[in-house]
C-alpha cells in the first residue's frame, strides 16, 4: 500500500498540523473498536524520494472526537528499501502521547479512553516546516 503527496493533504485542525497518510477507521470494515493497551504494533514503512522536511513519522490513534499520536516511538521509514519493521508495545503513558485533536473540548477523551476503545488509527506525518513530498509505503502493520 502507499501514498504520495498528490494523495495526501494536511489536517489543520490538528495541533501541531498533521499528514495523516495511512487510516483504518474499523467500522468501515465491519470491525468493532479495538483495546489496543499493551499490544505489540509492528509497521514497516518505506520511502521513495520521500522529503521529510523535519517531518517525524508516529502511530496514532482516535476514538470520541480525540486523537492522540503515539510521539514516544517514532517510526523509522527505510529510504528507497525494505527494512526490518518498528515493533512497540502500545502503554497508556500521557508523557509519551501528544493529544492533537479534540472535536469538543468540553468533552475530550484521555489516552487511557481512547487506546482501550480505538475506532481509527494510522500512520502520521508530524513536524515538517515545508510540504512532505514523495513516497510512502506500507510493507506490514500488524497488531499483536
């Protein structure tokens, strides 16, 4: 699966602004949430002339109109080849999650909420001071 920068656009409600290249949103596939408190997710990723520009790769997950990226693991994207994938262990850490996203504030959701009922989750595309540009592949994704 990939993507490239004449597919993907910024998400401006974001804080700060996020690419958001690669979504699952479970219900589209007849899937329920998932907790994913203390899984193993595994994510090999790709670049082909892929320009960062300051741009760090994190998963991320929403659920309840609040989406949090996971900024404590970065992602590593090989350049041009296939790499060994980036394993965590998904923790209900605050300290290592950025909160990017809340559709109302009056009613946002902590970490703990929304990684043990995710409904979306994905890759993003954080930091970048000119547009992303170029390539990004997805080789595996699996939750454990």
């Amino acid at each position: 699966m990939w993507a490239d920068h004449t597919r993907w656009s910024t998400d401006a409600p974001e804080k700060p602004i996020s690419i958001l290249p690669f979504i699952l949103y479970r219900n589209w596939v007849g899937e329920p949430p998932i907790d994913l408190r203390e899984t193993e997710i595994s994510v090999q990723l790709r670049g082909d002339g892929l320009k960062l520009n300051g741009a760090a790769c994190y998963f991320w997950a929403h659920t309840r109109g609040t989406r949090w990226h996971c900024k404590g693991q970065p992602l590593k994207i090989a350049d041009g080849c296939w790499d060994e994938p980036s394993r965590f262990t998904v923790e209900s850490d605050e300290s290592a999650w950025n909160r990017s996203w809340v559709r109302d504030p009056t009613i946002m959701a902590d970490l703990d909420t929304v990684l043990a009922a995710a409904g979306s989750y994905g890759i993003s595309l954080v930091g970048f001071h000119h547009e992303v540009s170029g390539k990004l592949a997805m080789g595996s994704f699996e939750i454990r």
